[in-house]
C-alpha cells in the first residue's frame, strides 16, 4: 500500500491529536455500511489512520474481504465541528506495524490499547479530507 503525506492546516492537525474516539465506517460484503466508535491515530507525515482491533471485529472482516480496494472512512467530531478522512484501507499483524500503532495509540490516549490475542491494525491511506469549521 503506497503511502502519501497528507497537507492539514494547523486547526485540522490539533483537532485530530485531541484523544478523542471517532466513527470508522467500513462497507459489509452486502454493501451496507457498518459504522462503529474507534480510537485511532492520525500520522499526517504517513497520511495514514491507524485503528488497533481484533482480526475477528467486523470491521476488520469488513476491510478484509473488500481486498486492494477496501475503503473505508474515519470522522472525528464535536459540536458543530468535524472532520472525515477517506481512503484505502488494509489489515496486518506484521508486528513492527503493530508496536508503531500501539506506540502512537499509547502515547496520544495516555493508555495501551486492549490486547486480545488475536490483535491486529487496520491501516488507512488517506486520499481525502473532508470538514467543516475547522
């Protein structure tokens, strides 16, 4: 997966550091969406959302079975605010891949993620940006 750095203004890249959780909305094989609350982290250098779950949450299924054209959307909000990224999106256990996302996880939430054994990150490029009042 190519990876592209993604250019925010200033407000854009403090609301995304605020430890806050978002929505991630991933597509059913059906094609109906399933949306559901994440934390995640946002490396604008990478241009690349991660989302640390486990390889059995729909989610991961969801993005699994969409194969090299997953897709998927991630939207932080509050208030009258909010801001979405969209993009590719893959699943892996590579353990390097799993430390770094833990890593950033821990230090933006001031906690580790939950470790089930079957751990796994779901990984997004981003391709767009969509907000408002930011």
């Amino acid at each position: 997966m190519s990876r592209t750095t993604v250019g925010l203004p200033a407000a854009a890249r403090a609301f995304l550091a605020m430890p806050r959780t978002a929505t991630l909305t991933s597509l059913r094989p059906d094609g109906s969406p399933h949306v559901t609350p994440v934390r995640f982290t946002f490396d604008a250098s990478a241009g690349l959302v991660r989302v640390t779950t486990r390889a059995g949450a729909r989610k991961t299924r969801n993005v699994a079975a969409g194969g090299a054209s997953a897709r998927v959307a991630l939207c932080q909000a509050e208030g009258f605010r909010w801001l979405t990224l969209e993009g590719r999106a893959d699943v892996t256990d590579d353990p390097a891949r799993l430390a770094e996302a833990v890593r950033r996880y821990t230090a933006r939430y001031h906690v580790a993620p939950p470790a089930p054994p079957d751990l796994v990150v779901v990984e997004m490029t981003v391709e767009r940006v969509l907000s408002l009042n930011l």
